[in-house]
C-alpha cells in the first residue's frame, strides 16, 4: 500500500544553526532551501528541518536512525564523541551511535546500510502515541507488519518502508522519545486506497495536487504521493 518514505520533517529553533549542525556532523548535502525550511539528502529519503509555522509542523523530539556502513561507523564514533555526547548500543552483529542535535532530536546513526555510501537513508521513526493497540491497528491497515513489542508492551515494532517504533510516553535508549505531530511523506502506487484503509480513524483529509494528507488519530501527518 505505501511504497517508500519520501521524507520526514523536523521542527527546529533556527534554520541556519540546524542547516550547519547537520553539515559539519554528517556532510549532508542540501536540496533545496528557503526562508521556512531545508530539505537534506539523506541518500534517500530527505531530512526536512522545518521552522515554526503552519502546519503540517515539523515533529518535536523525534527519535530517528539513519543507515551507515560498517566502514564507515568507525569513523562517525570517533568525530562525534570528539565534540558530542554520544552513546552506543551493540545490538549483536549491528552497532549503532546515538547523539543529539540542537534542538533535541535523538539521532541513531547504525551499521545498516548495504552500499559504500557513509549515510543511506532512515531505517527508523520513532512516533509517540497515546493508545498502542489503536495505532497498531491504524498502521497495520497501512500495510505495516509487526516484528517486534517491548517486554512491557508500551512499544510496539513495524516494518513497512521504513520501521516504525511506536511509543506510548516514555524515555528509551539514550533517553531518546518518541517524536510528537512528525510529519512523514511516502510514496503509494494508490494514494486513495490508502486513505480508505483508515478514513474511519483519521482526525482530518486534505486532498494535495500530488497525492493526499491524513492526520491520524495521535496527530502525526501522512502525506500519501503517487508514486
């Protein structure tokens, strides 16, 4: 039903600090820019940092993961603990890093990525929720499958086109929350059978001239685009 994650955005306090933050730590190039937001080339799907303003918002202390490579972790770990806290977790067989970014989004840099590039695209979104069972089923409906639930069962793991940890109200590794009113974009080879899967549950519907927006039940914003 949803085909890739086209982007995910993030609110920030000042563009051009957040803009250099993300140049100097992760080298990652910039699309596009103007006087309301920058869209980053992940290597896949795009980091888009966001002013305040109107919505669809950028998320807020959001927890995301973005891919590197085993040769390439290595050197991330050493330049960031040169300037940055960072933490690592060894999930058995797959490292990953964990930092802040100026506005207080947990960023997981992990040995994820098949390529040769050092960042390839996110692996992870981490959203917070106020009823698990209902955004399970909300994004089980989207096509997303469970893989994995916490030993409490306040969080619940899906695969789909990118990972979705879904979080009740909680700190996880690194202290990282999940992110609250994020905006995700995919892409859907039928942006309206989307929509049909959960029209009953969502708080809003816009129709876009390149897709469709829903905003679903704990106020995160799904673009839906064809494609």
């Amino acid at each position: 039903m949803l085909s890739g994650l086209r982007w995910l955005a993030l609110e920030v306090w000042f563009l051009d600090r957040a803009r250099e933050f993300y140049a100097e730590h992760l080298d990652l190039p910039v699309r596009r820019a103007d006087d309301h937001e920058v869209v980053l080339d992940t290597g896949g799907a795009a980091l888009v940092l966001r002013a305040p303003g109107p919505v669809p918002r950028g998320g807020v202390h959001v927890h995301y993961a973005l891919a590197t490579t085993r040769a390439h972790y290595g050197e991330y770990f050493a330049a960031l603990s040169a300037t940055l806290d960072v933490s690592e977790v060894d999930f058995g067989g797959a490292r990953s890093l964990y930092f802040y970014d100026p506005d207080d989004h947990c960023v997981e840099l992990g040995e994820r990525a098949a390529g040769d590039d050092p960042v390839d695209g996110f692996f992870e979104v981490v959203l917070e929720v106020e009823d698990l069972a209902r955004a399970e089923s909300f994004y089980r409906d989207l096509g997303f499958s469970v893989v994995d639930r916490g030993e409490t069962r306040r969080r619940v793991r899906l695969t789909g086109p990118v990972d979705l940890e879904l979080w009740e109200p909680q700190r996880g590794l690194a202290d990282a929350r999940g992110g609250v009113h994020v905006d995700l974009g995919f892409t859907s080879p039928d942006p309206e059978a989307a929509v049909r899967a959960v029209a009953d549950r969502v708080c809003s519907v816009e129709t876009l001239d390149d897709g469709r927006r829903v905003r679903d039940p704990d106020g995160h914003y799904l673009t839906f685009e064809r494609g």
